[in-house]
C-alpha cells in the first residue's frame, strides 16, 4: 500500500468514525430538503405507539390533538444533531405554546443505555424539556411513522395531516414560518 493510498484511507476512516462528511462524495454534505405536502396528499398522522413511559404529561394521541397544530420531534439524548435541534425545538415550543402548538418528543433509542427512564428523564432536566416526551424504546411510534433519522420533525395541522416533514438539523426559520402559517401567529 502507497503511502498516498494509506494517508487517503486513514482520512476516510476518520470521517466515518467522527460522522463527518466529504462535501461532494458524501450525500449528507446536500442541504436537506423538506418534504412539504399539498394538503389534497397529506398522509394522516398516525397514533402514538408502544410507548413506555410519557415525561412531562399524561398519554397522549393524535385524534385528542385536532384542532392543534402538532411537532412530532423524533430524538435521543445520545444524538449529537438530536442535542443541537432542542435549543430550537423548546425555542419553538416557548413561542406558540400558548397560540395552539403542541410538541412531543419522541425519544426513540439508538443505543441500550438510552432505553433507561431515568436517563431520558436526566436528559429532559439537562435541556430544560418541559413540552411532552413519548418514550419510544421499541421504535413503534418510529416505525408507525416510518421514520428512518435522527433527528426528525414531522408537522401536523389542525385536521391531523402531515404538512411538513424534515430530517436532520437546519431549517429553523422554516419550520418556525411554517408553524406561524398554519397557526396564522406571526412569527
């Protein structure tokens, strides 16, 4: 192996390891885009599933919540995009709240220590949660959802209807605008 073929996979190997990426090999490095729906095809929100345990509020479901707009946050406290999207999240929570927004995390585990109540409840402490957070720790709601990432956001409007799906970090202001849109608050 040459020396430029052994520096070149030891870099590789590096970006994998750290979760970095190569702008223009890697797909990560494309800004995500949202999926946004028309509402003649939005797809109706499922219910919440196989949850264990709710921090922060009694059980909830999808139908109980017509008539609000909704934030489904798919997260995990060991997820480093997931701990850099909360800021955002309670940001957006603190702001419409009040104005008929509901968010609920749904902490669903990537790893075994993350299955640990006590360690989500920890976890909500350190980052100042305060809205409702679902624990997902056989992926039900995950899987009902069809969710594949961390993090992930999914809108729902009044009528229980996906109007807005986004992956990954980013995209604040939008979803902010989007929530200002269909709560009509100006945001």
């Amino acid at each position: 192996m040459t020396f430029k073929l052994l520096a070149v996979s030891a870099a590789l190997i590096g970006f994998a390891v750290t979760g970095a990426v190569i702008p223009g090999i890697c797909d990560e490095a494309t800004p995500a885009v949202p999926v946004k729906v028309a509402a003649s095809q939005a797809v109706t929100a499922p219910d919440f599933a196989g949850i264990s345990n709710w921090f922060n509020s009694k059980p909830l479901n999808i139908s109980d919540l017509r008539g609000k707009v909704v934030l489904v946050d798919f997260w995990t406290y060991g997820c480093v995009n997931c701990v850099n999207t909360l800021p955002h999240v309670t940001e957006l929570y603190a702001k419409y709240k009040d104005k008929g927004l509901v968010v609920v995390g749904v902490h669903t585990p990537e790893f075994p220590f993350e299955r640990s109540a006590s360690n989500v409840q920890a976890a909500l402490k350190r980052h100042g949660i305060t809205y409702p957070v679902a624990q997902d720790n056989d992926s039900k709601t995950w899987d009902a959802y069809r969710n594949q990432y961390w993090p992930a956001q999914y809108l729902i409007d009044q009528t229980g209807k996906i109007v807005f799906q986004h992956e990954g970090e980013g995209r604040y202001d939008e979803i902010d605008r989007t929530v200002a849109k269909l709560l009509n608050a100006s945001s």
